[in-house]
C-alpha cells in the first residue's frame, strides 16, 4: 500500500511578482490602514501618508475662495463690471489652486497595484 509523503516546514512565501510603490508627496504614514503580513487585493489601500504641509495649503485655498466668492457678490451687487472681471478671474485661478492640492492629497492614498 502506498504511503503519501507528508512533510511539515516553516517559511514565508513570496510573490514573484514585486511592484515598486511610491508616494507624491512628502509626510509621515498613518498607521491604521494595512498590517504587515495581512493579506490585500488590487486597489487595497496600503497607506495614507499625512502631510500637514499640504492640509495647510488646502486651508489657506478653501479661505481664499471664499474670501473672493463673498468679493464677487459685493462686486455683483454693486454693478463694478470691471471689478467682477477681476474678482472672477482671482476666483479661477484659486478653484484651479485648490483642484490642483486635492488631487496631491488624493495621491497619498498609495493602493496595492497587482
């Protein structure tokens, strides 16, 4: 009667497969997001890197917007045309500040690509 070969080891097992993971922006790990060793998919997320840099410059944009958001009403109420233009124009130029740090905050989520 053939016996099976049963054997019993101890080790790690490793992908093949490894992919570099890197993160846009300087700041420092939150440390509630993955365990070392626990297991993930694709799009997992794997870190969140805080900056208070960037959260600091998100602020100050979220200000400035609704500082000129409330000029811009003045300026309308007033009938100041060319004041409206101006104002308008500050008020792109911030919502496209603003866009621009959200989408570097969004970054800093680093997920499991494979």
């Amino acid at each position: 009667v053939p016996m099976p070969d049963w054997r019993r080891a101890q080790g790690v097992v490793e992908s093949r497969t490894r992919v570099g993971v890197f993160a846009g922006a300087d700041g420092t790990i939150d440390p509630s997001t993955v365990r070392a060793g626990q297991a993930v998919r694709k799009g997992d997320v794997l870190a969140v890197i805080v900056s208070p840099e960037l959260g600091a410059m998100i602020d100050q944009a979220r200000a400035e917007e609704a500082e000129l958001q409330a000029k811009l009403r003045d300026a309308r109420a007033g009938e100041e045309p060319a004041a409206v233009a101006v104002v308008a124009r500050q008020l792109q130029a911030v919502r496209a500040t603003l866009a621009d740090l959200l989408t570097r905050r969004d970054e800093l989520v680093v997920t499991a690509p494979i």
